[in-house]
C-alpha cells in the first residue's frame, strides 16, 4: 500500500482545491452505497462476523484520527463532548448526545439520531453501525488512554429511532 491510502488525517487532501465546484459534501446515497458495497463484498468472502470486525477496525482508525486532529483532548469529558456534538453535527455523522456516563467506571451511553449509516433504513431487527462502534473506541480510547469496548445497543434497524450505543472500559 502507498503512503497515499494509509489513513493519516493530513493524507485526506486538500479537499476545496480538489472540489472547486463540487465542495466537500456528498449526498448520503452516495456514502451508504460505497459502505454497503464493501460490506456485501467482505460478507461474501469473509463472513457476517469477520466482515463486522473489520468495520470496527476502520472505525476505530478514523476515531483516533478525529480525536488526534479534529478534538482538543485537553478539555475535560464536558468539552471534549461538547466539541464532538458539534464535529458530528458539522460533519453530517449524525446527532450525538450522551445519557449517561458513570464517572466511576467511565461507562457511558450515548445516542446518536439521523445516523449516516442507518437512519431510515428498513428494520431488520439487527444492529447494523459496526463503523460507528469502531470510530466510537477510537476516539475514547485516544481522549482516555484506555481501551473501550463500544457496542450498538438499539439501531434503526432494530426499531429504534436512535442509534444507542454502550462503551466500557476493558479490564
């Protein structure tokens, strides 16, 4: 692989230059069509649970890269938040909102609405945002110098208007 598609954040390019007309949005269908295409092709040669895995992974390398570029990690847990809320906001990721954090543990539960990857999708009572649980630890695993582990408790998929999502800290 070249240095070119190693995901670093400052290899994503200079994206205006780049977009002169077009500009560096792109409409959701177009997102969800690539996702699901690498998906169905991981799923055929690798399974539903490999295939899931490696979401997570890509996941959990786009959230270190946002956490370490994108965030100020020396903020406490309330601006650390407050600024992510507004990255996913800006970012059109999706409406981000914690519901719970126990400061003992560092659990915490969080939703985030009109999810990129799901939100308006038939339900097929399965979790289906691997990418977002992997991005997920990646950021709180960068901001806490832990490890997490972030599962998709409800989803679109599963009937829920939210996609909720559990993180803990690894033993």
């Amino acid at each position: 692989m070249t240095d070119l598609f190693k995901l670093k954040w400052n290899a994503l390019g200079n994206i205006e230059a780049g977009r002169e007309n077009l500009g560096s949005s792109m409409p959701v269908a177009v997102y969800r069509l690539m996702e699901y295409s690498m998906r169905e092709a991981l799923e055929a040669e690798l399974g539903k649970d490999e295939a899931a895995r490696i979401f997570r992974k890509a996941g959990e390398s786009v959230g270190r890269e946002i956490a370490e570029n994108a965030l100020d990690l020396s903020q406490d847990i309330n601006g650390v938040v407050a600024q992510l809320q507004e990255l996913f906001k800006k970012m059109q990721i999706g409406v981000l909102r914690i519901e719970k954090l126990e400061a003992q543990t560092g659990t915490m539960y969080m939703t985030v609405s009109e999810d990129l990857d799901c939100s308006g999708l038939p339900v097929t009572g399965e979790t289906v945002c691997f990418y977002d649980e992997g991005m997920i630890k990646g950021i709180l695993d960068a901001y806490t110098s832990k490890q997490y582990e972030v599962r998709e408790i409800d989803c679109w998929c599963t009937g829920s208007r939210v996609c909720r999502f559990r993180a803990v800290v690894k033993e």
